[in-house]
C-alpha cells in the first residue's frame, strides 16, 4: 500500500531515518523540522499518516492531533517521544492517536506501527 506520510521531528537524523525506511516500503515521505512547517505541509497535500514527535521546537506534536481533528481529516496519527509520560500518553490517545512511540525506535518498531496503523478503517480516529 503505497500512502502518503508525514514525519515531524526537530532533528534532521530522525526525519532521514525515518524518511529511508518508509521510502524503502514504498511510501511518499514528506518530512517537517516543526509545528508551523508541518501545518504547511498539510496545507499543500493530504496526508494518510503523520509520525510527530511530542516535542517541537516551535510547538507540541500533540497539537497536530488537535489540527488533524479541527480539519476533521482522515489522517491517521502516531506520536513518537523519547520522554514518555502517562499524561501525555493520555493525552495523545484521548485526541486519537493510533499509537504512541518511545525512541530510540527499531526500524522494525517503525514499519509494525505505521503498517498497523494504515491497517485501521480510519473510522476509530
């Protein structure tokens, strides 16, 4: 299944990593370094799944999910943080987040999430 992501990260590493993985299943990456890039981004195309990290320099990935329901889009979300916390777990789920990552992420990691999230009908978002 060949979709359209979105990966949201302040570091450049992550972004490329995670940009080659996905690419390497056959996906369309487009990549943001932050909130207000990202927003762009989902004005200028649709986007089956984003990838966001909690923390962003110039917002909170957890206000992607708020954007994604504002636009009432079909986007599946998955939040990625290399310092979880059960509030923002919460809170990412309770915004409906498929799924909630810590890093450092396994490629494997990666690739079972986002296949599982496009998997879902879009109907439990």
């Amino acid at each position: 299944m060949n979709v359209n992501i979105l990966v949201i990260d302040n570091e450049e590493s992550i972004r490329f990593s995670f940009g080659r993985f996905l690419m390497a299943e056959g996906h369309n990456v487009i990549t943001a370094g932050g909130y207000r890039e990202a927003l762009a981004k989902m004005d200028e195309a649709e986007f089956e799944l984003i990838l966001v990290d909690i923390f962003l320099e110039d917002g909170w990935g957890v206000d992607i999910l708020r954007e994604v329901m504002q636009r009432d889009l079909k986007t599946r979300v998955i939040v990625m943080t290399a310092y979880p916390s059960t509030e923002a777990a919460q809170e990412s789920f309770r915004l409906h987040a498929v799924d909630y990552l810590v890093k450092p992420l396994e490629q494997a990691e990666l690739i079972r999430s986002v296949n599982k999230a496009l998997q879902q009908d879009g109907e439990s978002r």
